[in-house]
C-alpha cells in the first residue's frame, strides 16, 4: 500500500509528525529568539537583526556609549601557564641552565639549589614555576631590587634552560611529610570551605600540583612568612587570578605561622639537631 | 533462549558486580562527609571515589545491562538464534577491558576528573581509552541489534515487529547517536592534550559536545526499563497491555527529543547563547510527553490486571491489583520514585528555576532518585524475571525479592529527599566535606547523616540483589516459555511508522543539527576560545 509507506509524504503520520516538529521548532526559536529578548533593554538595543544574533551567543560590543569602558588596570602577569612547559627538557638545556645558574643564582639559592639563606630553595622546584617567576621579575610584575636586575638580563631560552637544570635536582624534603596524618595543619590538609580558603596540598604538591604553584616543601621560614605578608598586604601581585592574595587575606597571623612552620620543617629539624 | 544465555549471564554479572563495588563507594562518600566522621583528610581520595562511583554507574551498569537485556530480547521476542554470537562476546570483552583500564587508571588517582570529564582538568589518556573502549564495545551491540532486526524481518515479511524489540532497537539506535558526543570530544578535544600533543583545550566546546551525549545517555539507561513496563508487567502481574501503538510512539518520541536536549546542562555556562538554552529547554519539556503516555498506559495496564481480578468501581481495582507479586511492587516503586524525580527535573529544565538549584545537593538527589530509583529497580525486576531463563532454575524466593526491592525504595528515599531539601537550601554539590561546626551549616548536618543512613540501606539491597541472584542453582526441568505482555487489542493493526526507524531516526538527526549545529559551528570557528589544560594527578 503506497501510501502507508513510512518513507511518503502522503503517509499521515509523516505529514503530521514532520509537521508538528517543524511547528514546534520554529515555535521555540521564535520565543527563544525573538519574543523572550524583546523584553530586555540590552537585547533590544539594536534591532530585531542585532537581538538575533545576541540570543544565539555571537561575540558582539553589546552597549558601545562609552559607559562600560574600563580603566586599564594593572595586569598580575603576562606569562600563560601551559602544561607543555613541563615537559622533560633535553640534557642540554640541562647543562646549559646549570652553567647560567652557577654563574647568577648559586650565590643565593645555594649551588645545589638548597639555600643557606633565606632565598627560596630552587632544587626540585616546578619548571613552569621558575619560568613565571623569572619572567614576572624581568617584566615588573613581581618586585625585588637583586631578582629584577637579573631576570632582566635573561634570554626566554636561558629562563627555561635555568628552570630545567632546577627541575633536574631532586626536591627539598621535609623529614616523612604524611600530608594525610592528623599531624599536619587543617590548612594544609582540608583548608577552610566557609572562609573560602582551599588546602594547600590542592595545589602546592603531596596531593596534588596545579601549573604554577610552587613546591614548598623545606623553604625558609622567613621567606614563606615574608610572601605571605606581601601577598596579603598586596604588594606581591603576580598570583594570575588573586588566587593566593585572596587565601592569605582570610588567614589570621597564627595560621600563617603555623603554615609557614610546616612547610619549613627543614630548618626546625636542624636547628633542634 | 538458543544460544545467548551465557552471553546475558556474563554482561549481567560484571554489570552487578561493577554496581556492588561501585555502591561501596558511594556510601564511603556519604559516610566521610557525614557529621558521623572527621574531615576526610585527603580530599583527592574523595575525587577518586567520586569518579570510580560515576563512571561505574553511568557507563558500566546500564551499558551492560542495556547489552545484556537487548541480547536476550532479540533471541526471546524474535524467537530467533542471536546472529553473531562471536562478534557479542568481543564486544563484551571490549567493554570489560575499557572497563578494567578505566578503573585502574582512577584507583591510581591519574583520573580524578569525575565520569562527566570536566575540561580543561586532563586525566591520564588510559582513562579516557577505557572509557571509549566501553562505548566502542557497545557500538557492536547497537550494529548486532539491528542486523538480528534485519535478518527477522527478512524471514517474516509483513509481520510487526515485537513491542520489545521495536523497543530494544529505539534504544540501540538512541545510543549509537548519543555517544557521538561524548566520542567527538574524547577523540578530537580530550585525548590529543591527554597524549601531550597539544597543551590547550577548548572547554566550552569540550562541555557543548559533552551535552550532547550527557541528556540522552538517561535516556538510553531507561529504555530497558520502559521495555519492562510495556512488555514484562501486564504478563508479570496476570493483566494486559493497554495500547501497544502507544508504547511504539512513547519509544519514537524518545528518539526524537532525547537527544537535541542538552544544553539544559549547560544553563550556567557561558559559551552558548541564551536562545538556544531557551529552544533546548522547550525541547526538554517535550520528553515528559512519552514519560506520561507511558505512565498512562501502564495504569490503564494495571486496572485491567485488577478489573481482570474481580476489581470493581472507582478504586476496587486498586485493591484487587496483586500487591504480593514482586513485580507489581517494583513497578509501584518505580512510578513512586519516577513521579517525585520528574517533577523535580521539570525544575532542573526551566531556564529560570534552574538557577535556584544549580550544582546544588538538589541534582545529586534528582539523578540518584529517577536513575538509581526508578530505572536501576527495574533493572533488578528485570534480573529476577529473566534469571529462570538465563539460570534454569524456578523462580526466584519472592519474600527475599520483595524484601530488597523494599529496602532498595526505602533506601532511595531516604538518601535523596534530604538532598532535594538541603539542595533549596543551597548545599554545593561535589564537595568532599562540610564545615559543621559553622553555625550556617550546622542545621543541616542531621541532612547528611540521614542520607548516609539511607545510603547504608541501599548497601544492604545491593548485598541482598547479588545473594539472590547468586543463589539461584538450575534444576534439571526446562522453565516455563518465557513471554512478553499480550495486548489488550490482539488485532490491533500497526501503522507502518511505528514499526520502522526511518523517519524518526531522520528527525532525530534533523532536530539535533538544528539545535547543535550553530552553537558547535560558531565554537569552533572562533579564534582564541581555548585555555590552558590542567592535568590532574601531579604529585
């Protein structure tokens, strides 16, 4: 029988199931469209044509009177964190690195990149990290009368030469760092979900490591204590999204500390020894 | 059955087994961030449990079922051997091999990205190859279901197809369809940055394709148990199917507005335009449609069953319905649990009222009600009616049946009413622990605490699901011929629309390019829309 085909327009349910659909469709996306922006000033502001293509998500200057410029504000950081800067290196870059930092960081960052100072540690630390930094210091964006005069100097190839020498050395660790014993810091292991506060092992390693976040385990106490202050007060500003400025701030003095200790339990251990 | 019984039995049992360990989770979750234990002190571990939960329920469970359950319909409702047997058991080792990789991969903690993958976070690629493995492994079903289909009509020319494989095959073809998505962005989005070839990722097109798959996947996981309504409860409870035609159009409305749904999921999210969150919500609220008819015809089922039974009046029938028979307490308890998760999913669809609820407890509580309560009981009645086939063994003891079915919408209830509370209340979702000592949490505490407990129930069912089914032992006697539901109206003439896919497989195509085609085209053409990935899992 033709026309029970399921394949012929002259079949009803063919006819009408297409055309409910298309009825409806076209039902939808008039509302969706047309009729729902139309009662909204935004939507409305440039013609039927211009609310079209706003209910449908194409990029468009919305309102261009001037009213929404923006100042220019200061940018935290110029350097985009891609996972591709952790890739291993080649053993020459390696080499390389090593000869640029014997000459400019082992003054400071130890020559094994385990400082005597209270210079952070480098040994082990993150290559995406060492390349942030040195790039934030040769571009103002991260401040330091001794960092700055040196970054600046710094090709990008020597910044990521030095950063894979670093990341070559085994990483600073503290006598058996258990983060998941009750012994560490609720800070460190759990954060604060009220106060906005994440762990720090959510980012900082152990657990897990976010792009950017530095290894912390064995640095200074003073240097730790130094950027947390800088961080809260403001005056270190290189965090891409405030992340780190945003968790200080919430943190009282004590808590400070007592993170600051934690990661710094190197130089506790040896002062006790 | 012919040649499939082994087949059935081997999908089922790791389908169970996958869904034991996977429910242990799921408590251990509840119970870590329940007032009743301290802050789990390693929240990563949460992440893992959550993704292993997941990705086992999500993907494992209803896969395999849908396989398993589909298997045995081409070989019972055709009342033919299965056509390629070979290929079956290699699509099933596919599954339990990607199934396998996957698990080991997140036990590791390489793939705490949760089962719905959240770019820009990357996992290890031997998660996401496991997880394409399952559903590569389930194409071969969808092609097997379809060439049984052929071979049937061949040899029977002119005859209706069974309402249970009509059923069985919309399914297939839903998920063939469905899984495009999700493949789409595994393939070209996910695996080249999870390889280390490319080190950014476009999220909001990743999170576009992901819709896609993650509406009509639900659909797909309730097709077996829609199948069961039509065609296993009237029998199962001694009355008739109503309208056989009706089942037939709830199953092609299915495939034709399941799928160009998404973006619902995608409320929140920036990168698709307002419009077409609109027409996708609109859309959305067609699917109610088939769920209706459905209910409808399934009551109008019973009150024959009961009229049949000597039921009279308004409400005699009620009464006369054999509330003593396992099946018709699951089928209660599914259209209990699918009345209160539907109406909160009429809230999660609307553009507006979704923004009440977003991301809150209110979800979590919505899927585990209507998947984990209304499909996944009728997965287990499905289990327990089929098992004197695949077993040959009487049937299964009905007090220790009733009983898990009890504990399982007990257990459901109280699991997920105090989610939907605590969700209008505003408690997140995915948060591995709760500041109770915080006054604005603290009276919300007893919430979460009643859930675990509702949980620990669910652990008991779950025990009891696979002690039942484990216990069954074959005795030498053949079982009785298994069937499906009769029609009320034997005669009944089918129109040919409703015995064929064509055109609504046709419609189901046209209405997801229209609704997907220009977000997924204008996303992809635009410069600059990716973001650095962040791989998961670094020490």
């Amino acid at each position: 029988m033709r026309d029970d085909s399921p394949y012929s327009w002259s079949n009803p349910w063919v006819r009408w199931s297409i055309v409910a659909l298309a009825t409806l469709t076209v039902v939808s996306f008039l509302i969706g469209f047309v009729l729902l922006p139309s009662v909204q000033r935004d939507y409305r502001a440039d013609g039927l044509w211009a609310t079209i293509c706003r209910a449908a998500g194409v990029p468009a200057k919305w309102i261009d009177d001037g009213s929404l410029s923006m100042e220019p504000r200061q940018m935290s950081t110029e350097v985009i964190l891609l996972p591709s800067m952790i890739e291993t290196a080649s053993k020459d870059a390696v080499g390389r690195g090593a000869t640029i930092a014997v000459q400019q960081c082992s003054m400071c960052h130890g020559a094994q990149g385990v400082s005597e100072t209270n210079a952070p540690n480098l040994s082990g630390q993150y290559p995406e990290v060492v390349i942030k930094q040195l790039e934030d210091y040769k571009r103002g964006h991260r401040t330091s009368s001794f960092m700055q005069a040196l970054a600046g100097n710094l090709s990008d190839r020597d910044i990521t030469d030095i950063a894979a020498y670093y990341n070559s050395l085994p990483k600073a660790r503290t006598a058996p760092a258990r983060y998941d014993d009750e012994s560490a810091p609720p800070l460190v292991r759990v954060g604060d979900p009220m106060r906005n506060i994440a762990p720090c092992i959510a980012c900082h390693g152990g657990i897990d490591h976010k792009l950017g976040a530095p290894w912390l385990e064995g640095m200074p106490r003073e240097y730790l204590l130094a950027q947390l202050a800088s961080l809260r007060s403001g005056t270190r500003h290189n965090d891409s999204h405030a992340q780190m400025r945003n968790m200080v701030r919430r943190m009282s003095e004590k808590e400070i500390e007592q993170v600051a200790d934690f990661y710094a339990r190197r130089e506790a251990a040896r002062e006790g020894r | 059955m012919y040649l499939a019984r082994k087949l059935v039995l081997a999908h089922f049992w790791v389908a169970f087994a996958g869904f034991l360990l996977a429910i242990m989770l799921g408590e251990w979750q509840m119970y870590v961030r329940s007032p009743l234990h301290g802050w789990v002190n390693n929240p990563e571990h949460y992440y893992r449990s959550v993704t292993a939960h997941g990705t086992v329920m999500a993907y494992v469970l209803p896969t395999l079922f849908a396989m398993g359950f589909g298997y045995a319909i081409s070989e019972l409702a055709l009342k033919q051997p299965l056509i390629g047997l070979r290929w079956a058991w290699a699509g099933f080792g596919l599954v339990v091999a990607g199934t396998v990789m996957a698990a080991v991969t997140v036990a590791a903690g390489k793939a705490s990205v949760l089962y719905t993958f959240y770019p820009p976070m990357i996992a290890s690629p031997f998660y996401y190859i496991g997880i394409v493995l399952v559903v590569v492994g389930s194409w071969i079903w969808v092609a097997l279901m379809s060439i049984n289909l052929r071979a049937w009509r061949k040899q029977n020319a002119g005859v209706t197809v069974p309402l249970a494989m009509f059923g069985n095959v919309t399914g297939a073809y839903l998920w063939a369809w469905t899984s495009v998505g999700a493949a789409i962005e595994v393939l070209l989005l996910i695996l080249p940055v999870s390889l280390g070839i490319k080190s950014t990722i476009d999220a909001g097109l990743s999170r576009v394709f992901f819709s896609w798959t993650l509406h009509a996947i639900v659909y797909f996981w309730l097709m077996p148990a829609y199948i069961a309504f039509y065609t296993i409860v009237p029998r199962a409870i001694g009355g008739r199917l109503y309208s056989d035609a009706m089942g037939r159009v709830a199953f092609v409305l299915f495939l034709v507005f399941s799928m160009p749904i998404g973006a619902h999921h995608l409320f929140a999210d920036p990168q698709v335009g307002a419009g077409f969150k609109f027409v996708h919500a609109a859309m959305t609220a067609m699917v109610s449609v088939p769920t209706l008819l459905t209910v409808f015809t399934i009551v109008a089922s019973l009150e024959i069953a009961g009229r049949l039974r000597g039921g009279k009046g308004i409400v005699g029938w009620v009464k006369a319905l054999p509330w003593n028979n396992s099946m018709m307490l699951a089928v209660t308890f599914s259209f209990v649990m699918l009345g209160f998760g539907g109406a909160g999913g009429i809230i999660n669809m609307s553009y507006q009222l979704n923004e009440t609820i977003h991301n809150t407890q209110w979800v979590t509580g919505h899927f585990h009600l209507i998947f984990g309560g209304a499909i996944v009981i009728m997965y287990f009645a499905v289990a327990y009616d089929i098992w004197p086939q695949l077993m040959r063994c009487p049937p299964l003891p009905q007090g220790l049946v009733k009983t898990q079915l009890w504990l399982w919408f007990v257990g459901m209830m109280v699991l997920s009413v105090p989610w939907h509370l605590v969700g209008l209340l505003g408690m997140p979702r995915r948060m591995a622990y709760y500041d109770y000592s915080d006054p604005a949490l603290q009276p919300q505490a007893w919430t979460v605490t009643a859930s675990t407990v509702g949980g620990m129930v669910l652990v008991v069912s779950a025990i009891l699901l696979v002690f039942i089914l484990a216990r069954a032992r074959s005795n030498a006697a053949a079982p009785a011929m298994f069937t499906f539901s009769r029609s009320a109206y034997p005669g009944e003439r089918t129109p040919a629309a409703l015995n064929t896919f064509g055109l609504w497989v046709a419609m189901m195509i046209g209405l997801t390019i229209v609704n997907y085609g220009y977000p997924i085209a204008q996303l992809a053409m635009l410069k600059e829309t990716s973001v650095p990935a962040i791989p998961i899992g670094g020490p």
